[in-house]
C-alpha cells in the first residue's frame, strides 16, 4: 500500500506543478516562466482545449500543442494580460491511469489593476509512468468568462492605440 500511496503522491504533486507552472514568475506580472513549464513537460508532451465547439470557433486553441508550440501560445497570451493568479480547487488522481483531474480558479486581468475576472479551468493531466512528468494536458476552460477576457483584452489594445487587434 506504501507504493500506491507514494505513486499517488508523485501523480499529484506533478498535476498540481503543472498548473501552477503557468503562474507568473514575478506575482503581480505578466512574466511566463517558460523554464519551469518545460521543466514538467515530456519532449512529446501534447496540450490541448476543450470544449470541442467552443475551441472550434477560437483558432488560437484549435489542434494540439507541442511544448514549443505552448510556449509559443504562452508568448502571445501573456503581453494581452496585466496579470493572473492561480488556485487549485480540487484534484482527483488516477493512479492506474496514472492521470488526474485538476480544477483550478484563474483570476486573470487585462490590466494590473483592472476588473479580475474569474476563470474556471479543468485539466485532464496524462502523466509518464514515473509520474513525474506530463504527456499530455486538455485545458477545458469556461467559454463565457474566455469571450469575456477576450472584449477587456481588445479594449486594452484599442486603448493602447493597438486598435481592435487580434486577441486568441
């Protein structure tokens, strides 16, 4: 039983640093830490969104991500936003699947100190057999609150004389 409750910590402790690896490296700011979001990732790691019709009509979401193209992802997003805040709501771990299920509020904001607006985010993490690092990752973000931080993020860039722009 040990052993069991030793992989089922591994699994979750990596889950919960997964998700948390996108909080900015200086609170407060919207700088990612690319380093430490690698840091989780296999080198064929997949991360993808859901749910499927709302990713359908949202091109920056569509298909999956390799980490690179994550980290390319994260590059466009992060300058859109003033800041972000992460809290782990729950999580359900899988050991024999070796994948869980995190639920976590995202308080974002367009600007530092503009309207937060809270973002409800299911992961469905996939971990490698040593349970230490992520395979694969499906965000399946709040299609309301994202259409939401999409308008403050486009009238951030109209106010910042980037006109309308195109916010993903």
């Amino acid at each position: 039983m040990a052993a069991q409750d030793a992989l089922y910590d591994t699994l979750r402790s990596t889950a919960e640093r997964w998700v948390l690896a996108t909080l900015p490296k200086t609170p407060g700011t919207n700088e990612v830490d690319y380093d430490r979001i690698l840091s989780l990732l296999t080198p064929d790691a997949e991360i993808s969104w859901g749910h499927s019709l709302f990713v359908s009509q949202t091109p920056p979401l569509r298909g999956t991500k390799t980490p690179d193209g994550f980290l390319e992802h994260m590059r466009s997003m992060a300058p859109r936003l003033g800041t972000w805040q992460i809290a782990i709501a729950d999580i359900c771990v899988d050991t024999t699947k070796r994948s869980a299920v995190v639920r976590a509020d995202f308080d974002m904001q367009a600007e530092v100190d503009g309207e937060v607006l809270r973002n409800e985010i299911l992961f469905w993490v996939k971990l490698d057999e040593s349970g230490t690092k992520v395979k694969a990752s499906t965000e399946f973000v709040d299609p309301i609150a994202s259409g939401k931080l999409r308008e403050l993020m486009m009238a951030k860039a109209a106010k910042a004389g980037g006109g309308a722009g195109k916010v993903g």
